[in-house]
C-alpha cells in the first residue's frame, strides 16, 4: 500500500559516544562505552569538521566490525563531531521498558515445541507468578522440590526384642526397656529416628507422624479375654491422652495366638513437648511375643509430612 506523504522509518538509531580525533584514521565505535557493530557503511552518518561525510572506499569512510576508519588520518586538529548509526531498517530496534503487552507474545512461546522430552532435572527451571506483584519469576526444579518436600524423610522401626510374660492381672502397664530398633540385615530407617527412655518415646523433628502398632499374644492354656494396646501422647511432655485402644481375645482351651493393632496419626508441633507412649492391658496369663531376629511384636513410625 502506498503511503501519502512521508513513509514511515523504523530502525535502531543510536548515537555514537564522543570521538577526539587524533594522528590516527581508525576509531572504536562505542554507545555507553560498549562496542557497537553498524549493519553497513551505508547505515551511518558521519560528520567530520562540520562536513557530512560520503560512505564507503570511495568517500570518506568505511567501517569494519566496530572500527571506523576515514580515508586518511587526522590530526588533533579535526573534529569528529557525530557519528549516528542508522542501524537496519528492518529492525524496530530494543522495546522500551513495559511496552510489550502480552497481545504482542507468540502464542506457542511455551509450548510441546521446547519439551525437554525426558525426566524433570534439578536444574530443570520453572516460570511462575510471585503472586504478590505479579512479577513472573524462574526457579530450579530443586528449590520447587525442597518447597514441597522431598518425600518421607523421617521412618522408623522397633520392635520387642524378647519375650514378656505378663501375669498382672487388670493393670495398665507401661512398656519399658525392652525395645530395640529393627537390625536385621536389609533393615534401613530413613532420617534420625525415634528414641525411647523410660517408655517415652520422643520425636526426632516436627511433623505429621503415623504410628503403628502390633502386639501378638500367646495363651498356653490360660487364656485372656482382654488383651489391648493402647497408644497415648502428650503435647506438654506431662498430661497423657489416649489416642488409640485395640483389644483381642486368647482362647483358654489351647496353645493359641492373637494380634491386636493400634494406629495414630499424630501432629508433632513442638518435639521437645509432644511425646508418646505404648502401653498394655492384660486380664490372663499371657505371653507378649518378641524376637530380636525378626518383627513380632513392633512398632513402625512414619514422618508423613510438615506439620
């Protein structure tokens, strides 16, 4: 389409720093100190001594890579008072700050065409909006990783190491002294892990945390029609709650064994306050079953997540 009047020019126009002539033909061109490259010796304007220079081998200059040279030296007498790069006229030249709107963005800017086509790396990085200014920020795979968590970091084992005749007849009692953590071969805990004193068991960090306990009995004829497990915590290392009771009968008539489980998911906000304890309840002559070569009677905690 033709235009009336003046056509319109688009171009990266800059202005060269100021250059003192001196006993030499050739000048570095620079703006704001940094080397500049035209796209031609037709892409300039030269003024030397108040006189526009002609461009090229025949006139008054030439120019190669960001060398400006005239057709024979100067002296300290010349003056160079200008040099304008017309820059390519093809070019719209750099935006100027917060001009380009999002209308303006190619619609496949991320798009299938720059899958990585493979598994999500650590240094793999993410665009994401700070959701405070709505500044659109980049971060790595790893510190996403580390926001969220990087799966289970605390799971622990223990189980009883022998076997306990309990011949108290209805008592509520503590176990104490006779867990040992899980060390047979293949066995590994993930993180610091628990530990037991006195039957209190105290967590290695906060945390949302699953317990899960299980007790076998063996009645050898005596039997008991009560047998539980109970699960109690505290949240100010003094008044205990019971959180979780699970009761199994043994039979009398013979040789017999039982399992009675109790679970519990319990949010530790503060380790050194919230504390756990496992205890028991009989009503018979029974044995609680132990190895230290195998799970029998164990308990298993499982750190599933920040408090």
């Amino acid at each position: 389409m033709a235009y009336i009047g003046k056509t319109p020019i688009v171009g990266n126009f800059q202005k060269c720093d100021s250059l003192n002539a001196s006993a030499t033909a050739d000048y570095t061109l620079q703006v704001s100190s940094t080397n500049v490259v035209p796209e031609s010796v037709n892409h300039m304007i030269v003024s030397l001594n108040g006189v526009i220079q002609e461009p090229g081998a025949t006139g008054g200059f030439t120019v190669s890579g960001s060398t400006l040279s005239f057709a024979s030296a100067l002296t300290s007498n010349d003056t160079i008072d200008f040099v304008i790069l017309l820059g390519n006229v093809l070019d719209i030249g750099t935006p100027s700050d917060a001009t380009v709107s999002n209308a303006k963005l190619a619609s496949d800017l991320i798009s299938g065409e720059t899958d990585i086509g493979g598994a999500i790396a650590d240094a793999d990085l993410f665009l994401l909006d700070d959701g405070a200014g709505g500044t659109l920020r980049k971060t790595a795979a790893s510190r996403i990783k580390t926001y969220i968590g990087g799966g289970i970091t605390e799971a622990d084992q223990w189980r009883l190491s022998a076997d306990q005749a309990l011949t108290t007849l209805d008592t509520t009692t503590l176990l104490s002294g006779v867990w040992e953590r899980n060390d047979t071969a293949g066995y590994s805990q993930i993180g610091t892990g628990m530990s037991e004193s006195s039957g209190v068991w105290t967590f290695p960090s906060t945390g949302i945390y699953y317990i899960d306990v299980r007790f076998v009995f063996l009645s050898a004829g005596g039997g008991s029609e009560y047998n539980t497990v109970d699960i109690w915590s505290t949240l100010d290392d003094s008044s205990y709650t019971n959180q979780s009771w699970s009761n199994i009968a043994v039979q009398a008539s013979s040789i017999d064994y039982n399992a009675s489980t109790g679970t519990f998911y319990f949010d530790v906000t503060d380790a050194s306050q919230c504390k756990l304890k496992i205890q028991y309840y009989i009503q018979g002559n029974v044995t609680l079953k132990g190895s230290s070569t195998a799970n029998v009677t164990h308990v298993n905690f499982i750190r599933l997540g920040d408090t």
